[in-house]
C-alpha cells in the first residue's frame, strides 16, 4: 500500500506535532554536504532587478499598528502592486540580511530552527506594474527575481489548484512557498518536518504584516491540492514541494 498519512492512525500522525529530538547520527555529522542557501536558477532564466531592500520608502507603518490592523484579506482592488511593494513583500517573507559560513548559511528577515530555511519563494504574478503574468522564483542572496514561465493563466491555475478559491485569482500577486527537506533533515532527521511547518508559518505572518503595512492585504491559504500545485511550479514533489501559498494584493 502506498504510504499515505490517511493510512497513519491518529497517534502517528500526531507525532508529526510533537518533538523528535532523541539522539541519532545526522547527515550533517556524517560530513555530508547540507547543499547551498537556494536552488541555482534555470541556466536561461531572465533576471529581474527588484529595488534594492535599502532603498525600500514603503512599510513605514509602525508594528504595533500593522498587527493591530492584522486581517485576512480576500478582495483585491485593481490597483497593481508596484515593484516596490513586491520587492518589499519577497524581502519581508524570505530576504536574506547576511550570508555566512562561507556562503553555506544565512540568516534572513524570518527565523529558522539552526537558520537551515529549508523554504523558497515563489511568485504567480497577476497584477503587478510592469511584470508579466506567470512563474517567477525570489531569489534572495541577489534579492531579484528569475522568470521562469510567462503565463496569462497562471492567477485563474493557481486558484483552480487551492479548490477553484477563485477569489485568489484577483490578487496581485501569489507568493507561494516551497519547502525543500533534506536542507532541515540534513540536521533534524525525523525532527524536521514540524522544524519547517513553524518556518513557514514565521514567513506568512511576516507577509501579512508587510502587506498591512503597506495599505495591502494578504490571506493564508494552505487549502491546495499537493499534485497540482506542485505541476504549477514545475517541482519533483519529494525533494522539493509546495507547502504554503499567501495571495497578497492592493486592497
Ligand atoms: C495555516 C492556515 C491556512 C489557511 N488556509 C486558508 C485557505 O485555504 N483559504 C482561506 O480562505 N483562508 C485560509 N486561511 C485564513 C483563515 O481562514 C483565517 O486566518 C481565519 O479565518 C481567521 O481570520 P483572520 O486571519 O482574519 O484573523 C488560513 C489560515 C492559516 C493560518
């Protein structure tokens, strides 16, 4: 039988909440390599320019107002994001602020359990100020974007794959999170999963309170069918897969 988590008990699944810590020997204390920072882009793929995250003016918002004001956000005006608040949004959700460790290790705008992110960014444009529709990847250590795929469909495909959320569609953008696991196994063995679960969850709260504070909205969706959304991004499913998507967008 195919291993299905429908086919765990309760008990095993709950496991997957729980801590794993007890003692066993790590890849990474094998010397095995914990591969790099992010996923090299497409050899071909068009490099955007994104503003550079010093020279950001939006997001001025205090904190406390930003959470204060903190909501789901489902409805999208018309008004494109501007590269601006897209740059800043990618940054908020997974910038990086330092690389070290001789470019094996950084730490970024979110925490991550021993910084191993084991998360990508991805971006299904739809309305934002001079980008085309489609699949573009953040990369971070540059903080640009690749385009990986011009694609009118790509806002109505990626509400199709989240159970026709058809309201997706109207977002500016969908920023679409990709968890890779052996970076998080390569130190936690069977603690990782749920090491990446919180990772991600850091990420979308940033993303939610970068988009109130910038006059935006942004809504949590982890209702998606796994095969799908995997198509849509054009990933393997086992080493790397999608794990959360926050439509983010003028409201
Ligand atoms: C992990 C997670 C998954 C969610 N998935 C969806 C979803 O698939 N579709 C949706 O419309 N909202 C989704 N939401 C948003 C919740 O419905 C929302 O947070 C909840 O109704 C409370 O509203 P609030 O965020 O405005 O406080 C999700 C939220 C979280 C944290």
């Amino acid at each position: 039988m195919k291993p299905t988590i429908n086919n765990l008990t309760s008990s095993q699944q709950r496991e997957f909440l729980k801590a794993h810590f007890s003692p066993f020997v790590s890849d990474q204390k094998k010397g095995r390599s914990g591969g790099p920072v992010e996923t090299p882009p497409p050899a071909q793929a068009e490099r955007i320019a994104l503003p550079p995250a010093k020279t950001l003016t939006c997001g001025q918002m205090p904190v406390c107002q930003a959470i204060g004001r903190r909501r789901s956000r489902r409805k999208f005006s018309k008004m494109p994001l501007t590269q601006e608040q897209l740059a800043y949004l990618c940054w908020a959700t997974l910038g990086i602020q330092k690389v070290f460790g001789h470019g094996q290790a950084v730490y970024r705008t979110v925490p991550s359990a021993g910084a191993r992110h084991a998360l990508q960014l991805y971006l299904a444009a739809g309305n934002v100020d001079g980008l085309a529709k489609g699949l573009y990847r953040y990369m971070a250590v540059d903080h640009e974007l690749v385009q990986l795929r011009n694609d009118d469909a790509m806002p109505d495909n990626v509400a199709k794959a989240c159970f026709d959320q058809n309201w997706m569609a109207g977002a500016g953008a969908v920023l679409i999170l990709t968890a890779l696991p052996y970076r998080m196994e390569w130190r936690y063995g069977p603690a990782a999963a749920k090491l990446i679960a919180l990772d991600a969850g850091h990420a979308g709260q940033n993303a939610y309170l970068a988009a109130e504070s910038i006059g935006a909205g942004a809504c949590a969706v982890a209702a998606y069918d796994q095969q799908q959304a995997d198509r849509l991004l054009d990933v393997d499913g086992h080493d790397e897969f999608v794990i959360y998507l926050i439509p983010v967008g003028n409201v």
